[in-house]
C-alpha cells in the first residue's frame, strides 16, 4: 500500500471520528455550539472522499462551521 493511499485513509478518518465526537458532544450538552464542528467536519470528510487535498478540506470545515453558526 502506497504511502499516499494510507495517508488519504487517516484524512478521512480523522474527520469521520471529529464529526462523530462533535455529533455526540452536542448530544451530551444542552447548547447547539458543537453541531456546527459536526456539519463543518462532515464537509471535510466529503472533501477528503473526494480526494481533495488537505488545504481543501480545512478551508471547507472553517466555512462550513462558519456558515452554519
């Protein structure tokens, strides 16, 4: 396995497991501060499925959060 294939499965899942942590740190608290780093990851796990590159894929979670806040 190529060292750019592994590296491509450690970006996506670092923001599978951000998005997750997010999701169930919204569930444990009673504001809707964390939602908003759910969906923003979301958006960087999509970026990075779709092969975008790191940059992309930061830039895409800090608008997303952003956006939706």
């Amino acid at each position: 396995m190529s060292q750019e294939i592994r590296d491509v499965d450690l970006e996506i899942i670092f923001w599978a497991v951000l998005a997750a942590l997010a999701f169930v740190g919204e569930l444990l608290t009673v504001s809707f501060f964390l939602l908003f780093f759910s969906l923003g990851a979301l958006v960087g796990l999509v970026a990075a499925l779709l092969g975008a590159s790191v940059m992309v894929q930061a830039v895409g979670f800090v608008l997303a959060s952003a956006l939706s806040m």
